[in-house]
C-alpha cells in the first residue's frame, strides 16, 4: 500500500492551482492536495484539522503575493504556531517573482526549505522529492 502524501497549496491564482494540483497528483501515485486560495483558511485549517495528527510531513507549498496576506505574513503566523503542529509540516516557496531579494529571503528562512519558480510541474517536484517518487 502507498501511502499518502499530503500537500496544501496556498495560493491565490487559480490556474497555477490546477497546475500545481496537477504536478503533484501526476508525481505521486497517492496524492492528497488541499488548495486554499485565502492563506488566512489556510492557517485556519493546520490549527483545526492536524492537533492530534500522526507525525507524518505534510508539505505546503506558498506563494510570495497574494491580496489578504503576503506569504512572508503567512511564515510569521506559521512561526507562531505551537513547536509540535510545525514540526509536521514542510514548506516550500512557489512564486513567479525572480526578485533576489524574494529568493534570498526563501532560502534563509529557517523554516521554508526551497524556493521554487512557477509553475511547478514533475521534472521540478522530482528534483526536489527525489526518488521518493
């Protein structure tokens, strides 16, 4: 059996969703993908919906701008959480800006492990999953 791998996509742009949803559920044979497109449910949901979750990864992966909150705020109210509730989850940062100060900020902040250009499709998600997929 093959066990699941989960992923919240959290982004405001429609057609990188399905791209992204699509990238994903084509790499791995068991794909669970959740897409918010309001980070603040977003963050809502891993407060609510992962307290007594098994200590399994589930990956998040983020865009930079989006209109209610950008996804710097969202890693700060992220940071907040209780140490227990972060520990399962692994963020990955997904945008369309090639800005290096945008790049820089991703690959030194402790908690998000990747910067990744838009949009995401297999060959990346190989490159950053390995042969886990």
């Amino acid at each position: 059996m093959t066990a699941v791998k989960q992923f919240l996509v959290v982004d405001d742009d429609r057609q990188n969703n399905f791209l992204t949803e699509m990238a994903l559920k084509k790499s791995f044979e068991a794909a669970e993908v959740t897409v918010f497109m309001v980070p603040e449910l977003a963050l809502e949901h891993i407060e609510t919906q992962f307290q007594n979750t098994e200590d399994k990864k589930i990956t998040i992966i983020l865009d930079i701008n989006m209109p209610t909150m950008s996804g710097w705020e969202f890693v700060e109210k992220f940071n907040a959480l209780d140490k227990s509730l972060k520990k399962l989850f692994e963020i990955y940062m997904l945008s369309s800006s090639i800005d290096a100060a945008d790049i820089n900020r991703a690959k030194g902040n402790p908690l998000i492990l990747d910067f990744i250009e838009k949009p995401l499709n297999k060959m990346i998600v190989k490159k950053i999953f390995g042969e886990s997929i």
